[in-house]
C-alpha cells in the first residue's frame, strides 16, 4: 500500500473535474479503511456470533450465554488506558503502527487457542480466554480508530468511516457465516484455528502502510495524555453540552444493539440450522448493509452528517420491527416462507444497522480534537458498547420473562429516546448545539 503522509484534517484541492465523491472514493486511504474495517472487526463477531452459537451446541444454557456479554467489558472501559496509547509508542514502526502489530498477532493466538478448551469442563478458563480476546480487540480499536482519524481528511471523514464500517460488517460472515459452516464438519479446535488466520491480513497492513503524519505532537507526559482530552472536550462543549453529547452517544443504538444481542440463539429457536444460519442468514444480512452503507457514505458527502444520523436513524430504527414480525411468525410456516421472511428481516436489520453506524462513527470522529484522537474517541466508543455489553448481559433473561416476540418491541421503544436527543445534538435544519473542535 505503500507509504501515506497526507496531512490530516484538511480538505485537499480539488484537481478534477470529477465529481467530490468520485475523488473521495478513488484513493488509497479507502483501501486501508476496508483492511482497518475487516481486523476491527473479526474479533468482536466472533464474541457475537461464533461464541454462542459454540456454547449453545455444547449444551450451555440460555441464560449463561447471555451472562457471557459482560466480557466484552473492555470495550466499555477501553479510554481508562487509552492515553497509554497516546503516550507511548513501541519500537521499530511508530505510534499507531506498532500497537497495531502487537495486538493484531496476539489476537491470532488467542482466537487459536480459544479452540483448544471445552465449554462444559473448562467454562472459567473461557471466560478467561474470550475476556483477553476483548481487551486485546478493545486495544486495537483504540489505535485503529486513532490511525483512521488521523490518516482522512475532513472531506473523507464520511465516506472512509462508512467503508470501515462495512468492512467492519463483512468481517462478521467469517466467525457468523463460515466458521458456522465449517462447525457442521470440522471439530472446533480447527474452526477455531481456522477464523485467526482472517486477522494476519490486518498484521500485513500495519507493516506495509506509513505512519500517518499525526495532527500534533504526542503527549509529553502521562498526566497530559490522560487529562487533557477530558479537559479540552468539558472546556470545548462545556459540562452541560459534554454530558448531552455522552447521553446521546449511549442511546443513539441501544434498541439495535440489543435486539440482536441473542441473533444466533434466537434463529436456533426459531428452527433453522447451522448452516441455514451461515448460508442464508448472513449472506442475506451482507449486501444490502455493504451496499447501503457505501451509498449511505457518498450520501453523506452530499447530505453532511447530521441529516445522516436522522436519516439513517429512522432506518435503523424501523428494521427492529422485522424482527418483531419474525417472532410472531414463529415455527408455524413452511420452511421455504420462514426462510424468505428470514432472509428479508436480516437484509432489512443489516441496511438499517450499516447506515446508522456509518453516521454515528463519522459524527463520533468529528467531534474529537485531532490533538486527543485516540483518547477522546476511546471515550466514545466506549460509551457506545456500553449497550452491547452490560444492557445485552440481560437479554437472556428479558427473553426468558417476555419471550422473544414482546422482547422485540421492548427494543423498538427502547430506541425512541437516542432518536429524540437528535433534536439537540444534531438539528435537521439548525446548526447544532455540538461544537466542532476545529
């Protein structure tokens, strides 16, 4: 990919006549985004897609399953040592580089050795095991996010996070399509085995790109790398504005994320079969979040990212319904209804969730100071996990007490509230409350 010094944060000049977000799309920082994407990605779906569907066939309960969400805590507490990441740098290839290396190689041992245990006789050491699959993928989240803001200029914020997300996205039919074929023929040490080798294509990346020409120099000492991010986003928003921004932050995806906290589990129950999971579940799931989430990208460049998030939002919003429907449907039609019906709620959830990500993640970015990247957007994602971790713990026993079908509506009211803050934190028509660090 080569060596990439372009200077962050500004909108480079316009050469052709082509139009902007033909030469948005048309470069190399796109490419890296897609590997970006991808190696952010992997290791989070397999904790949501490939970990459940593990435990459940090996007999594990419902509800324990459920309980297995909390360790994905350090997704929620990843800026607590983000300004580590800020501060020091490991030898040999920079700031960002080298953080990336060294958590991407770990994660391909963890993810192998995670194949290895068995679920009935070594429950403690799993949890062991996927917690430090976690920490390790909260960690390269850290530094990725940081690299992405500081590699794009403002004018490809939109676009570049849209191509990360879908990247991010694609990267789940690896442990949610794939490997849950393989498991109906392979034994789980080497389905296992099987999806770490997906992450040396991220590990490839981080040698050969350069290291971004960062926006300012790196902290001086640790008491600056932790409390001036904080400092300067308060100071920025004042308290008032700062508080609103981390209440919409939590709420704008917390009826999405936790109706497809229990996805797998759930199209068990509803009949359908490994395989059936893998081939048409996620592949339905696949183009329309990839397609709509490119398109929704390009749309941004031209609708600017707060009609994006109430756009997208509404979108995102409304697909909670299919599954609302698909658990009214139950087991009671012919396999070739359910498995259209099926096919048709996952393609509408996967356009909905890739569309209000996309905006989400690029308003996130734009909110950051560029000279506090990797803390200030720690912070952020952080608070937007915070739904799909300690909330989701207890959809196991949410489902267990209103059953799949009220669960499902219990998500659709649950997202009206992150909809209603859009009218402070970013006004259709208005300028927004927010503002931006520059």
């Amino acid at each position: 990919m080569g060596d990439n010094r372009t200077t962050p944060f500004r909108t480079p000049p316009v050469t052709s006549s082509r139009p902007a977000w033909l030469e948005v799309l048309l470069n190399r920082r796109m490419l890296i985004c897609i590997v970006t994407g991808f190696s952010s990605g992997l290791p989070l779906y397999l904790l949501l897609n490939l970990l459940p569907a593990w435990l459940k066939t090996e007999g594990l309960s419902l509800k324990l399953i459920g309980a297995f969400a909390l360790i994905q805590f350090p997704y929620t507490w990843k800026f607590l040592w983000s300004p580590l990441l800020d501060r020091y740098a490991l030898p040999l290839l920079g700031r960002r580089r080298g953080w990336m290396l060294l958590t991407q190689l770990l994660l391909v041992a963890a993810i192998a050795a995670l194949g290895q245990l068995s679920p009935r006789e070594q429950v403690g050491l799993i949890v062991a095991l996927t917690a430090g699959v976690a920490f390790l993928s909260a960690t390269q989240d850290i530094v990725l996010d940081a690299f992405r803001r500081e590699l794009l200029p403002e004018i490809e914020l939109g676009l570049g996070n849209a191509i990360h997300v879908n990247a991010y996205r694609v990267a789940g039919l690896i442990p949610g399509s794939l490997s849950l074929i393989l498991a109906d023929h392979l034994p789980w040490t080497q389905v296992f085995l099987i999806t770490a080798m997906f992450m040396l294509p991220g590990a490839a990346m981080s040698l050969m790109v350069g290291e971004p020409k960062a926006s300012g120099a790196a902290p001086r000492t640790l008491r600056q790398a932790v409390v001036e991010p904080f400092h300067e986003f308060f100071t920025r928003q004042g308290v008032r504005g700062a508080l609103l921004i981390l209440v919409f932050i939590l709420a704008y995806k917390l009826g999405d994320s936790l109706c497809t906290a229990l996805a797998t589990p759930f199209y068990l129950d509803m009949g359908f079969s490994k395989s059936e999971i893998g081939v048409i579940a996620k592949n339905a799931g696949l183009w329309p979040g990839v397609i709509g989430g490119i398109l929704g990208g390009i749309w941004m460049v031209k609708l600017g990212i707060n009609r994006a998030l109430w756009a997208f939002g509404v979108v995102q919003w409304v697909t909670i319904l299919g599954f609302v429907g698909l658990a009214w449907l139950g087991t009671a039609e012919s396999d070739a209804t359910r498995l259209a019906v099926l096919a048709g709620v996952i393609g509408a959830e996967a356009l909905g969730m890739g569309l209000g990500t996309t905006a989400f993640v690029a308003w996130m970015a734009r909110t950051t100071h560029p000279a506090y990247t990797a803390t200030q957007l720690a912070l952020f994602t952080s608070l937007m996990a915070i739904p799909r971790t300690f909330i989701n713990a207890s959809a196991g026993w949410l489902v267990g007490y209103f059953g799949w079908f009220n669960f499902f509506w219990l998500c659709f009211f649950l997202a009206i509230p992150g909809m209603l803050l859009l009218f402070k934190v970013a006004p259709w028509n208005e300028p927004s409350a927010i503002k931006d660090p520059s």
